[in-house]
C-alpha cells in the first residue's frame, strides 16, 4: 500500500524542544529540539511505513488569521530563542535527507498540509509508473485542529506523552476525541473558541452543549438559522450575543485545502535517508545514539550504496566518517 506521510514540522519541533531536556553539542549549540525532531522522524518511519514523505513548516511572516483577528495567538510567548537557533538546523537535516520541505508565505503549515492532502485525494496522482494511487494519507501533528482534515483516506498520528508515544486517529477515534466527528470539528471550534490560539468562539457555550446544538443544526451557519428552534432560552441568548465571535472562530479555525502548493508526488518518494551530508551534520551536532537508530532503521548498505555516487576526492570514506561518533 502506498502511504505518504506529510509532517507538521513546527508541532513536531516544538514538542520535541520542551519534551527533552537541555542539550548542546561540545560547542555549545543547543539541540535538544533538532534530536527530538529526528526521533520523531525515525519512529514515524519505523511504525508508520511509508512510501512517500514531506515535511511542512510554518514561515515568519504574519498569516491571514493574523489580518483577519490581530489577538490571534497573541498570548503566546515569545518563542525561546534556544529553540529559534534550531529551527534552522532541522531545516538544514530535512534537506540533507532530501525530504522535500513545503512552506508557504502568508498560510500556516496546517494550511499547507491541508492543501497537499487534498491534491492526494482529489487528483490522479499515480506512483509506482502510474500503476497505483496514494491509498492513504497520514498528518503526523500534536495539532487538534488537523483533525478536522480526517477522512477514510486521511489520518493523523498525534504524540500523546512526549515524543515515546502516539495514536493514529482515523474517522471513529477523531470521533472520540473531540466529541463530533471531523467534519464538524470547525464548527466545534466556533462555537467554543480556542483558547491555544486565543480566539473566543461563543461565551458561555461548552463542549457538551455545543456538540448536542451540532447534533441537531449540524453547522454553525444552520444553529443561526435556526435560533427561533432552540428550546434553552439561556442558550439561545448566549448564541445571539456571541453571533459575531462564532463566524469568526469558524473561519480562523478552517484550515485551508487550496493553498499555492505544487505537488510532484514521485519528488516525495522516500529512499535513504543516509549520505554524506547528513553523517557530517550528525558529526557536527554530535548525534552519536540517533546516529545509531538511524543506520539500523536504514540499513549500512544504504551508505556504501549512496557512498559510491559521491565526486572523487572526497577526504573521507564513510567508514573514517563513522569514526567520528
């Protein structure tokens, strides 16, 4: 089965930064967030399987949620200036395993990986000499706001305790989680707001009420059209004061399907991960133990095959390279 995996870079690299604790090289670089990272990518590789691979992250620049509602996020701190110095570097260790990296000015990273994995069920995009499709999709994220995107062909995998464990959601455990399932997911969210990217939805309407008030109108659009139909006169009233607030949650809670991404699936294909760049980086960093798992989830003769296509010249083999660890 093909399975391509699309990674939320910034989730990943942020829960990876404040999992682990400090670390830095004998230089002093700090790199607890790129090890993280790379554990992470290793274990998705391992349980996950797949056949293709991207990894998205988000750009500096302000958004249209940002434009849309200046508060967006707004009480969020600063981001540790530890963990700004790798991100850097992680881009530095995706391109050096040649995964391509998508990330778009002006959109999240969630609108991105939104975009690709509705190009991937909605188009003809052929693999293997066009023999098959894309037969799944999987959003590896710590990100609930993605689960909005799953469908019997989408999926998210989410760590739950750190980066040691995680759940694959499909469409019964997004379910579960949430209380709603995924297609109505945004319409919880303007209805409840989000406190995490600090937009308010509607005062005083809870998870329970408003999945019974989904249950029943199905969308938000439909709840205010039928105001007149709602029994709980407190309820109502609440809905009414906080009409404003849930269309506007509603729309900074949608994640975007058609952002400019252009995507050459067979660029995805995953292949070794090893070469000559990324040991000199591991050297570099002083990744001796993810080294390790690196090698055994891609074998040694990954190496001695990537090895042989390096330019003559070259000062060291990879045997003397491996000495460095």
């Amino acid at each position: 089965m093909s399975r391509l995996v699309l990674i939320d870079g910034n989730a990943i690299l942020h829960r990876a930064f404040h999992a682990l604790p400090h670390m830095n090289n004998s230089k002093g670089q700090p790199t607890q967030a790129v090890y993280g990272f790379i554990s992470m990518l290793l274990t998705v590789i391992n349980q996950l399987k797949p056949s293709h691979l991207i990894v998205t992250f988000d750009r500096p620049k302000p958004t249209f949620r940002n434009k849309l509602y200046k508060d967006y996020q707004a009480q969020r701190p600063k981001m540790d200036e530890d963990l700004v110095n790798q991100i850097e570097l992680v881009h530095q260790v995706v391109a050096a395993m040649q995964i391509p990296i998508f990330e778009v000015d002006g959109y999240e990273a969630d609108d991105v990986l939104g975009s690709i994995a509705k190009q991937v069920q909605s188009s003809k995009l052929k693999v293997n000499n066009g023999d098959e499709k894309i037969d799944e999709t999987v959003i590896v994220t710590g990100d609930r706001d993605l689960l909005q995107l799953v469908t019997d062909r989408v999926k998210l995998f989410m760590p739950i305790k750190g980066l040691s464990e995680a759940k694959l959601y499909g469409e019964q455990e997004a379910k579960e989680r949430m209380g709603v399932p995924p297609n109505q997911v945004v319409e919880l969210k303007g209805l409840m707001g989000d406190p995490s990217d600090n937009y308010p939805g509607v005062a005083g309407i809870g998870p329970k009420t408003a999945a019974n008030l989904l249950k029943e109108f199905g969308t938000v659009e439909n709840i205010y059209k039928n105001l007149d139909k709602i029994k709980n006169a407190s309820v109502a009233e609440k809905l009414k004061a906080g009409r404003e607030n849930a269309f506007l949650s509603h729309k900074l809670a949608t994640v975007l399907t058609d952002a400019p991404v252009t995507l050459d699936i067979d660029n995805a294909r995953l292949h070794s991960l090893v070469n000559q760049q990324v040991l000199d980086l591991f050297g570099e960093l002083e990744f001796k133990g993810i080294l390790k798992r690196l090698l055994k989830t891609q074998g040694e003769g990954a190496i001695a095959k990537d090895e042989s296509k390096q330019k003559k010249g070259t000062s060291k083999s990879s045997k003397d390279q491996l000495g460095l660890f």
